[in-house]
C-alpha cells in the first residue's frame, strides 16, 4: 500500500473524527442559540415590560397624589391617559406570553404562561381597585372631603403596596429564569470545551500513529518525497505559505466577523439594559429648584428622608462631578421651557456615588410661565457591570472556537510535515542533496509556527510578539 494511500486513509479517518466532533460542538452551539434566542426575545422584553407597567403605574398614582394638591383638568387628563399606558402595557406582557421562536414554536411553556397570565390577572384586578379609589379621591377633591380624600389616600397607598409586592415577585420570577438561561449557557459551554478536548487528544493519537506507519514506508517511496523536495527547492514556498496565508485570512475575517457581531449584540443589549433599568425616581421642584416633592425611590437611592430633601435644593445630592457650566447649561435649557436630558452623577448621604439618566420637564401654567419641574431619575449604575459580565461571557464562546480550529486544522499538518521532513533528512545524510534545501523548509514550517503562536496570543489576550526572519 503506497503512503499516499495511508496519508489519504488516515487524513479520511482525521476528517471522519473532526466532523464527528465539529457535528456534536453544532449541535451544542445550538442549544446556545435556542438559550439566547428565548434570552433576546422573551426574557429580556419581559424586564422591559414590567418596568413600563411598573413606571406607568407610578405615574399614574403620581398624577393622583399631584391633583389632591393641585386640582386641574390638564392633570386629571393626564392621569386617564396613564390608565391607557398602563392597560397596554399589561396587555403587552400578556400578549408576550404567546412568543414564539424562529421555527415558530411557542418560546413559553404552559406553566410559564399559566404564571404570566396569573399576573396579568393580579395586575388588572389591582388597578382596577386603583382607578375605583383614585376616582373617589378625584371627586372628593373636587367636591371639597378632605377627610373622605385622607381615608381614601391610605386606602390607595394600600393598593400601590399590594402592586409592589405582585410586581416584586414577578420580577423574582424573571429574574430566576435569567439565572437559568446563565447556567444553561455555561453548562453547554462547558460541554464543548470538554468536546474539543477529547477532539484534540484523538486528532493528535491518530496523527502520531499515521506519521509512525508513514515513516517506516519513507524509504520506499522516496520518489514520491522528491517531488515534493524538488517543489521546495525551486523555492515554490507558496505549496505552504499560501495555503496558510488562506486560513489566516480566513480566521482574520472571522475574528473580525465575530467583533462585529459581538458588538452588535452588545449594542443591542445595552439598549435593552437601558430598559431594564427601571427604577425611577421621582422629583417635583418649585421654579427655584427647591425640593417639594420626593418620591420613596429616590429617597432610598439618596439614602435622605423625605423630610431632610424637602425645602432643600439638589445640591444636596450633588456629588462635584459636574462643572459650573454644566448645571448652567441645564438651567438655561430648563428656564427656555425645554426638557432637559443627560445623565447626573449623584452622592448618597453615606458618600457613595450612584449615576441617574435623568429627564427634567418643565410644567408651564398660563402660557410661559413655569409653574414648576418634574425630574424623572433612573438608576443606571448597574448596567456596565452586566455588560462586562455578558462580554467575558461572549469572548469565552468564541475562543473557544478559535482555539479549536486553529489546533487541528494548522498544527497538526505542521507536525506531519515537521516529522517527515527529519526523517527525510536523517537518511539523506549520506547523499548529495545540499542540506540547505532541508533548511529552507524548517525556516518556512518555523516561519507558520510563529504565526500560530501569534494568533493564540492574540486570543488569550496577550500581546503579540513580532519577529523578523529572513527567507533565501
């Protein structure tokens, strides 16, 4: 049997145990998509959900506390609109329940959507308590109870802890599943590590054995090494180099592939960790910029009491982040009758730092006069530390696969070529090839080696180490 045969028999039985290996690391790859894609499309809307039905409930409860102090028309419209946010939002989350993936499969089992429904259930029977008890306070206010107004407020506090505590158990219900689809993900990564560990250790056997069967048929095949010798020697380096430089170019424009979709996704997800940030605090200040008004939210984010904010100014909270120019540049904005946006790095009372994006709108009376401003925070401190935490993820995945591919579709090549060439050298001690030719190919296997190793370095993390070498 000649050695081109074996080589081809054992390169087949190589590429039978790497698609076997890659087969299993696809089908795992798409239990992570299957993972991700009930992430991106159920999990994720559904925190965003719960904090516009949480920020629409607020404001709503908001618009009621503001009328029983400031009776209006403008506010009690605003007010029945907030009913129309909320519902839909509800109806939303609802509707969230019959999601369904890309093969069009329902993404939520019976028993998640037994559970979303149950709370959509709690929430409409809650606010429908809500509209009935703020509609009395409404009526009362304009007929003049004021003792009736001060039963029903505590009436409607109880309704707006009632909301709290099924929304705060909603939230634990998401939540949980968010830890599930981690652990998942890490499971299943962990599985394809092993896989392509068990791959490389068979893949390497395999070589070995084929490059000792290979050796001991060298020196009957000699002609069919000379051909090979003969290319190398008329400095036809490009048998090699080209096809390495392919497959560099190749993983090149695959890192760059997967850079551009983990930035995408990461582009994504901040958008939706934008929305998950939703506990929002409220304020409500005179024209001057003195606190009348906290909501609990920014009371326990500022860590002041509702008594030590109130008649005070923010710079109570100011942290000295911020220039002069600034706050001045708000105020001007604020004063022109604009709503001002940007994000505020705030001091809690113990001295810890929080940052806030913040949307402060004036509320303009008779025409151009403000009457006052309402200032809407929510907390975006935690949003970079889930991002890092999602990146770390990510780059796990994909050098993974790098690894993978690099190990046994260049280096092991590399090593039969390496171990031929030492053999071939060993019995043409004697003969009067010039040995330089055998040097020329060390150089140029030398020469890809460095290469490898480069591309591992930069995948680790590493900094790449560039070196100079000389090809005759």
């Amino acid at each position: 049997m000649k050695i081109r045969t074996k080589l081809a028999l054992g390169l087949i039985l190589i590429i039978g145990i790497f698609v076997a290996g890659q087969s299993y690391n696809s089908y795992l790859s798409s239990e992570i998509n299957s993972v991700a894609e009930y992430h991106n499309s159920m999990s994720i809307p559904a925190l965003t959900l719960l904090g516009d039905i949480e920020k629409s409930f607020i404001t709503a409860n908001h618009y009621v506390h503001y009328y029983i102090i400031f009776p209006n028309e403008k506010t009690k419209n605003a007010y029945l609109e907030s009913q129309t946010t909320f519902l839909n939002h509800v109806r939303e989350y609802e509707n969230l329940s019959f999601a369904k993936n890309s093969l069009g499969d329902d993404l939520a089992d019976d028993r998640m959507k037994n559970m979303m429904n149950n709370y959509v259930d709690h929430y409409e029977n809650i606010f429908a308590e809500f509209v009935l008890t703020s509609d009395s306070i409404i009526s009362n206010v304009d007929s003049g109870d004021s003792e009736t107004v001060i039963l029903l407020i505590q009436d409607l506090d109880v309704i707006y802890d009632d909301f709290q505590n099924i929304l705060e158990q909603n939230y634990s219900m998401e939540n949980t599943g968010i830890e599930l689809e981690q652990n998942s993900i890490n499971n299943i990564s962990a599985q394809i590590t092993n896989s392509n560990l068990i791959l490389n250790i068979l893949l390497g056997l395999v070589s070995i054995i084929i490059v000792i069967i290979i050796s001991f048929d060298i020196s009957k095949q000699v002609e069919s090494l000379k051909q090979l010798t003969s290319q190398i020697s008329d400095k036809q380096y490009d048998i090699v180099s080209t096809h390495s430089k392919n497959e560099f170019d190749a993983l090149r424009n695959k890192i760059i592939e997967m850079g551009n979709t983990v930035k995408s996704s990461v582009q994504e997800l901040e958008n939706f960790r934008k929305a998950l940030d939703n506990s929002a605090s409220v304020t409500i200040t005179d024209p001057n910029g003195v606190i009348t008004y906290v909501n609990e939210q920014y009371c326990q984010i500022s860590q002041y009491s509702r008594d030590e904010l109130v008649g005070k100014t923010h710079k109570i909270v100011q942290s000295g982040y911020h220039t002069f120019s600034f706050y001045e540049d708000m105020w001007d904005t604020l004063k022109s009758g604009k709503t001002w946006s940007g994000e505020i790095k705030n001091k809690s009372k113990d001295g810890t730092f929080h940052w806030g994006k913040t949307v402060i709108t004036p509320v303009i009376y008779d025409g151009n006069t403000i009457h006052h401003y309402i200032e809407i925070r929510t907390d975006i401190t935690p949003r970079i530390k889930l991002q890092e935490k999602i990146l770390k993820q990510e780059k796990l995945v994909t050098i993974g696969e790098l690894s993978a591919r690099l190990a046994h579709d260049i280096r092991n090549p590399l090593s039969i070529i390496q171990v031929s060439l030492e053999n071939l050298k060993l019995m043409s001690k004697d003969t009067k090839i010039d040995q330089k030719h055998f040097d020329r190919v060390e150089r140029a296997i030398s020469r890809i080696s460095h290469q490898i190793e480069d591309v591992l370095g930069f995948i680790r993390n590493e900094p790449m180490q560039i070196e100079k070498h000389k090809f005759l």
